[in-house]
C-alpha cells in the first residue's frame, strides 16, 4: 500500500510537470485551456495510473467461440510462479508492532482534520451573507435576466455561489458605486464562471488539497487555476464587446469597497494577481485561436495520457492470455476416464520401458498421468517455479474459487508421446496446448492478494545473539563436500554457512520432517539480511496433535502428529530471542492463473 501511494504521487507530479511544459507552450493561447490543463493536473491525483491500467486489463482480444459456453471464473493459486500459498493468516508470536504507520496515519488524519476545519471558517461568512441576502431585481441592460442575482450586505465582495444552482450575490450597494457599463462587465464575468463550472472544478481541487495537504505541488496548482479561471473570464468579457476601461475601474472599485473570497468553490472577481490582470486588460489582450498543429498536440497528450495507459493494460491482458504456442503438440496422446483406485502419479519419461526420468541423452518423450483430477493436471502443466528469498513446502496446493464439482472429483489417465525427443519445457507446452484443447480451457495469468509468512527482523531490526557472520567457505570439492548447510534434531536447529534466502526452503522442510511443526504457507525473506550466517538454534519442542489444523490445507499430511506453525509458540519464542527473527503474517499480491472457461473434456 505504501510503495503504490508513493508511485502514484511521483506519478501525479511527473503529469503536472509536463502539464506545466505544455502551459508554457500555449500561455500565448486562451487561458480557458490553460485552466482545463490544470484542472486535468488536479484530477490526477484522484485517478492512479494504475486504476487506467486496471481498466484496460478488462478489454481483452480473445477469439470467442462459435457457441458461447456459460463461463466458470475461478483462481488457481501456486499456479504460476512464484506462487505463494496459504491457507489461513495464523496468530503468530506476540512482537513489538510498528509504530511508524500509526505515527504516520495520525500526523494525515490531523493535517486533513485541519484542512476541513480550514474550509469551514471560510465558508461560514459565505452562509451568513446568504442568510442575510434578499432577491435583486436588475434591468434587461446588465445582461442578467437568466440569472438569479441576490444582494447581501455581509458579502465580502461579488461572487458566484453554488454548484448545481449557482447564485450571483452582490455586496449591498455595490449596484449604486457602479455604472451600468461596469456593473455589465462585472455580471458578464461572474456568467461566464457558470457557464464554465469553474465552482465544481474548485471544489474538486478543494478535495485533492485535503487529500494531498502535504504536498506542495498541489498548494501551486490551486494558484494556477485561479489565475486561470480569472483570465479566461476577463477574456470572455472583453470579447463580449465590454470597454476595457469600463471593466477594469469596475473591477477596481470593487476591490476598494471588499475583501477577497478565499474559498476556491465560490468564484468572485478579484482572485489573481489584481495588477497583471489590470495591465492585461488595459491592453485588450485576448488568447489567440488555437491552431490546428497545437489543437492535435493536444489531443496526442491526452491520448497518452488516459488512452494509453487503458491501451497498454488491455495489451498486457492480452499478452497474459493462455494460449498454446504453435508447432508444440504430441505426436499421439490419449485422455482416458480412471477406471478403479491406485495413486496418483505424473512425471515425464526419456525411459525406453517408460520409467520416470529422462533418457540418457537428458531428453523426454513420453507424459504419464494417472488417476489424476482436471485440478491436478492444470498443476501439473503450468508448475509453479522457484524464486529466490520464498519457499512453500505445499506446491501441490491449488486453491479454486467457484469450480464446477467435477474438477475435484472427476479423475482421468493420460498418457502422450512427443513427436521427437524433446526437452522439459517443450514438453510441458505440448502438455498445455492438450489441456487447453480437451477442456476447452480459457485462462489469463492474474495475481490475487494471498497470506504468507514473511520473515523479518525483530523489533530492533539487528539480528540476535546468536545469528552471527559466518567465516566458513562454502565451496566444494571432490575430496569433500561443503561444510555449509542445516542440520539438526527435534527442538535443536543448527545453520552454518547459509544465507537468508538459502534458510527458507530446507527451514520448512526440516522444521516439517524433523521436528514436526507445519509451515503451512509460503515463507518469503524480508530480513534485507545479505552474507553468510552461522547459528544454533535451540527451543523446547511444542505440544503436538493427532492432526494437522482444521484450517490447514487437506493435502498436507495428518502423520506422524505434528504442531502447525501458528501454535509452535516455544519454536517462535526461540526464533525472536535467539536469531532476532519473526515470522509475520502478511497478505501480498501474487501470480495466479485465472481460469475463465473450462469444460469436461472430450474423451477417447
């Protein structure tokens, strides 16, 4: 959560630098553009990029089907790799939490607190005067008979009040200092901020800066905008035909008799620099047309901006779409009902009586799969592969959301041989280009949010007594084998010479056959640890059961009794106190594959 805020406001500002570029191109333009580009500035920061990514990951080409099957959505974890798999968040040993994000969230909550507080001292004067404020009656002249124009004599100065029923609400006595040439002017500005909505765009922005109060880049938006909004509405007064003069003495004598409205949701007359929009005036100056070369660089940098993103999501969604690569199938293959019981088995043969393993050329030629369920072979043709600094001892766990029953129950026998002597991996596309044909299988690679184990440093975030440098050389030779690894007994674990992300995988395996504690999930390192370490760790064994948790995976082993990880207290204990480590429960983002449609296969 924090490393995507963090992205989505490098991101956020990245977009206002460029739209501050693209400003300075056009500032010889109308300023209505200007504002609408800072407006887009503003608006960004309440859209992440990756929300348009998300959104184009929906439109994906896939090739439908002559007859469209009723889908059957569903997520296969430790499908694809990494897979980290897990079956519950267990209450792990007690540790010091971390404060920092508390510290963090209560320092936003207080400064977003204050901006609200800040919004409502500035907006309680504006409800007075319009408590106060009583119905005008103008003549057809001022250009206002559309409009409904009030006079209040606590209203700091002229201004627009409202979003979806705006109100004109004039200073009392303000008609009487003007002339009718300046009180058409003023009327004609403070229209064209209703035309516009500038009143929407400054609430909107009033929301981005409660939101985003720390960030100063959004502070210097909101001074653009105004500066903008009040430019783009004295250009449209003077080309309505007002005398400059005329507009420029009205808009002076009303910021003798007032005081500037500081709420940017009430739009008034005297916001910006009162001097530069004096002297713009005075000149007459306009915007010029937009022309047709700057009007498509326009349109390209929107395009890039909110197209793009939504094209290159539904272009990786494509690109993450299963299907099977072309010149890889079996040469023969057969896809049979399992008739009676036995165990299940899959492997690959090179063998010429067909055994497990690989030919003496390093080669494969035939996949055996026996008594196997639709699940199982999914597994087995898209295997989950290691990855550095994460380890699972389950990997023949696939979680299934919303499956049709038979992809559990249904057992089936395969037996396909390759047209040549082939490789591991081109074996397993043969293998994937005959399941997606018989099951009629439409799937797309995904991620889904899943418990793990994440191993860290305790809470003084230096490893403990007994995690030391290790000064062994690992390398072997052929005289004797490498003095690193791990080792030992029920309650006694002993290290030497291993890395962090080298303790994971044989940590669980060992904690799992010798002193029978389940690590039932994914472990995954974030100690940040590097380097060689020696260590002996020592802990009373825990309390066994007969069984493993109710809330364990069904295909983990219910003997010999074993502890599962949330309940071996004096293993965890040990690991804080003596290594400085702990184990905690975390939810993560990881690769899955999504199945949209599958089938009952067609038999032979």
């Amino acid at each position: 959560m924090t490393l995507a805020l963090v992205d989505h406001i490098w991101q956020s500002t990245l977009f206002v630098v460029l739209v501050w570029l693209a400003a300075m191109a056009l500032r010889s333009n109308g300023a209505r553009v200007r504002f609408w580009m800072w407006t887009a500035a503003s608006i960004k920061f309440l859209v992440p990029l990756s929300l348009l990514v998300n959104v184009g990951e929906r439109f994906q080409w896939r090739n439908a089907p002559a007859v469209v099957q009723p889908a059957v959505a569903f997520v296969m974890e430790d499908v694809l790799a990494p897979a980290d798999v897990v079956v519950a968040v267990p209450t792990v040993t007690p540790q010091s939490p971390l404060v920092w994000p508390w510290i963090v969230l209560a320092v936003w909550c207080a400064g977003a607190v204050v901006m609200l507080w800040s919004w409502w001292r500035q907006w309680l004067p504006i409800r007075r005067a319009l408590r106060r404020a009583r119905a005008l009656q103008l003549d057809a002249r001022y250009g206002a008979a559309d409009l409904a124009v009030m006079s209040s004599p606590s209203m700091p100065e002229p201004g627009v009040v409202g979003i979806r029923r705006p109100r004109l609400v004039l200073p009392e006595g303000l008609v009487e200092r003007l002339s009718p040439e300046q009180l058409r002017a003023l009327i004609a500005h403070e229209r064209c901020h209703i035309r516009c909505h500038d009143n929407l765009t400054g609430a909107i922005h009033m929301v981005v800066e409660t939101v985003f109060w720390f960030h100063p880049v959004v502070w210097w938006i909101e001074r653009q905008l105004i500066d903008e909004r009040e430019r783009a509405c004295d250009e449209a007064v003077l080309s309505s035909g007002s005398d400059p003069q005329d507009y420029a003495e009205g808009l002076l004598e009303v910021c003798r008799q007032s005081v500037g409205l500081r709420l940017a949701c009430v739009a008034g007359v005297s916001g910006a620099n009162l001097r530069a929009r004096v002297e713009t005036i005075m000149r007459n100056e306009i915007g010029r047309p937009m022309t047709r070369a700057r009007r498509w660089s326009l349109a390209l940098m929107v395009a890039a901006t909110v197209v793009g993103p939504i094209a290159g999501g539904a272009l990786r969604a494509q690109s993450q779409t299963v299907v099977p690569r072309v010149g890889f199938a079996f040469a023969e293959a057969s896809l049979k009902p399992h008739g009676g019981v036995g165990t299940s088995q899959m492997y690959f043969s090179g063998d010429a009586d067909g055994r497990p393993g690989s030919g003496p050329d390093g080669r494969f030629d035939l996949v055996v799969a026996t008594n196997v369920t639709a699940r199982a072979l999914l597994r087995f043709a898209f295997p989950p592969e290691l990855q550095e600094r994460r380890a699972n001892i389950a990997p023949e766990r696939i979680d299934i959301e919303n499956a049709p029953g038979w992809v559990d129950a249904d057992r089936f026998d395969v037996v396909a041989r390759a047209p040549a002597r082939s490789t591991r991996p081109e074996l397993q596309e043969m293998l994937r280009s005959l399941v997606i044909e018989r099951f009629k299988l439409k799937a797309h690679r995904g991620s889904k949010g899943i418990p793990i184990y994440a191993l860290t440093l305790a809470g003084h975030g230096s490893p403990g007594p007994d995690l030391t440098p290790s000064q062994l050389d690992c390398r072997a030779n052929a005289a004797e084998p490498s003095p690193c690894g791990l080792s030992g007994t029920t309650g006694r674990l002993i290290g030497r010479g291993v890395t962090m992300a080298g303790l994971l995988r044989p940590l669980a395996e060992h904690l799992h056959a010798g002193s029978r504690i389940i690590v039932d999930q994914l472990l995954v390192d974030r100690t940040g640890l590097s380097g060689r370490f020696d260590f002996t760790l020592e802990w009373t064994p825990d309390a066994v059961t007969a069984g493993v948790s109710s809330q364990a995976p069904a295909t983990l082993p219910r003997n010999p009794p074993s502890v599962p990880m949330s309940n071996a207290v004096n293993f965890l204990a040990a690991l804080e106190q003596q290594l400085g480590l702990v184990l905690v429960p975390e939810v993560a983002p990881e690769p899955a594959l999504i199945v949209d449609e599958i089938e009952l296969p067609t038999l032979d």
